[in-house]
C-alpha cells in the first residue's frame, strides 16, 4: 500500500474525532462524559478482541496500561475537564500544542529528527487553529488549562510509546489491546463519578454506536497503523483535522456561520497538515520515523 494511502487513511481517524462533539451534545445523554468514554473505548477493543482472537502476552500487561492510560484515560478525562471548564476554543487551541510536544518526544525517545519544517508546521497548525476556533470573549481558568496541557502531553506521549513498542501483532490486534485496556482503566471513574445510566432513547443507542465502531475501532486502528507505518511526527499533524471537522459539521448541520477568519484558519491548518505529512527526505525510509 503506498504511503499516500497511508496517510489518507491515518488522517481519516481525527475527521472521524471530529464528530465527538456534535455527536455527544445532539445525541448522547447529558452528564455521563466518563461512562460515554468507557462505552466508547471498551466494546470496541472487546469487539476488536473478538475479531483477532489474540490475547496479550502477560509480560504487555504493564505497557499496555501505560498506553490505555496515555491514549485514553488521562487524555479523555483531561479533555472533559478542560471541555467544561474552558470555552471549546480555548481548549482546542491548547491541545493543537500537540505535535510540538510530539517533536521533541520522538527526538529523545526514538532519535527522531527534528526539522524546521515539522516545527513550522505545528507552529503554524496551533496558529490556525487558534484563527478557527478561538472567539473574541475567551477566557481562561486554571484548572481547565492545566487539564488541556496535561491531555495534550499524555496524548503525545502515547503517540510516541505507541511507535516505541510495537509487538509482533497486527496494527489491529495493538488497536484491540490498547482500546480494551484504556476502557477498563475509566470504568472505575465512570462508576465513582457518575449516577447510573438511563435506559438509552435510539439517539442514544446512534450516538453510542457511531462513537465506539468510527469514533474508536476503526479511527484508532487507522491512527495506530499510521503511527507504525509512517512514524509520530508524520501522523501526529493529522490531529489538526478534528477542530476544523467539528466546525465544518457546526456549519453544514448546525448551520453556524463561518467567518473570514475561521476560512483563512481552515485554510492555514489544510497546509500545515499537507506540508507536516510529507516526508522527510534523507532521514527515514518509510515506517522508521519522521
């Protein structure tokens, strides 16, 4: 498969993200963010499970609670708090520091080049970000942004160890275990923290659904695919996608009105995204790194 196909499909994964936010407040029951986030992660890494028939050896039990920590627990969790806390564009904004922090990860943990235009990239991608979703009245609360960095860097870093510790398994099987063990690692927080579900409406059931089959197994296992086949810094840029998806399906669906700023911040993310993806050339072959 070429790397192009790669991409497109690694990409795939936050314009599928994208959708959580329309999704979760049009169909999803208020106030159950944790027990969405388990029923979001957990049937679809036991359904991937399933699928594989392949459990993980008992000597990945600890890695893999690493990275169910990393890629869902403490970054889902972060992302409620500064989702409540924080106006969405604040939050978005802080989170788009994302591939820097990849950057310099990848270069202490995998050795990783870092170059100018993988730095102009997630420099200019936060700046478009900011131009797409910010608003004139945002405000910003302590906790909220100490909870947007920390999802940002346990995001980073999940996407680096993801690289790190590849197993001789399939893309899909790593999706299957990392999926399972970032549920099991929420359910004691959606138990402690939130009231006991409600029989679920359809919209609910739809909403549940789409977030755990497109919004978790087949995004994630796209995402972690691309992360093995193209490396960190490559696919991390990618993630600039979700804000400019969710504010695409405001206006298509919504019908919110897209300003002069919001078009040049799409248009200034679609490059970065474009310029960041590309290959490096004379650094790495295909799958070993930036």
């Amino acid at each position: 498969m070429s790397r192009t196909t790669d991409a497109l499909l690694a990409a795939s994964a936050p314009v599928i993200w994208g959708s959580t936010y329309i999704v979760t407040t049009e169909l999803l029951p208020p106030g159950y963010p944790f027990t969405a986030a388990v029923l979001r992660a957990l049937p679809a890494g036991l359904l991937l499970l399933a699928v594989t028939r392949q459990m993980p050896p008992r000597a990945w039990v600890g890695r893999l609670a690493i990275l169910g920590s990393l890629n869902f627990a403490i970054f889902w969790s972060a992302l409620f708090i500064a989702a409540y806390r924080l106006p969405g564009g604040v939050a978005a904004t802080l989170g788009a520091i994302q591939p820097m922090i990849v950057l310099v990860l990848a270069r202490v943990v995998l050795g990783s080049h870092i170059t100018l235009r993988g730095v102009g990239a997630a420099i200019g991608g936060i700046g478009g970000v900011a131009l797409l979703v910010l608003g004139p009245h945002a405000t910003l609360d302590v906790i909220g942004v100490a909870a947007a960095i920390t999802g940002a860097v346990a995001m980073a870093a999940g996407v680096v160890l993801t690289r790190k510790w590849r197993p001789d398994v399939s893309a899909l099987t790593f999706t299957a275990w990392q999926l399972t063990a970032g549920g099991l690692l929420l359910v004691p927080f959606a138990l402690a923290l939130e009231p006991r579900l409600p029989a679920p409406s359809l919209a609910n059931l739809a909403g549940f659904i789409w977030l755990g089959l497109a919004g978790a197994a087949l995004s994630y296992y796209f995402w972690f695919r691309g992360i093995e086949r193209l490396g960190p810094t490559s696919v991390t840029g990618f993630g600039f996608l979700s804000p400019l998806t969710a504010v695409a399906l405001g206006w298509l669906i919504l019908g919110e009105a897209l300003t002069p700023m919001q078009l040049a911040g799409a248009a200034i993310v679609l490059g970065c995204v474009w310029l960041g993806g590309r290959p490096a050339r004379g650094l790495a072959p295909k799958g070993q790194g930036a």
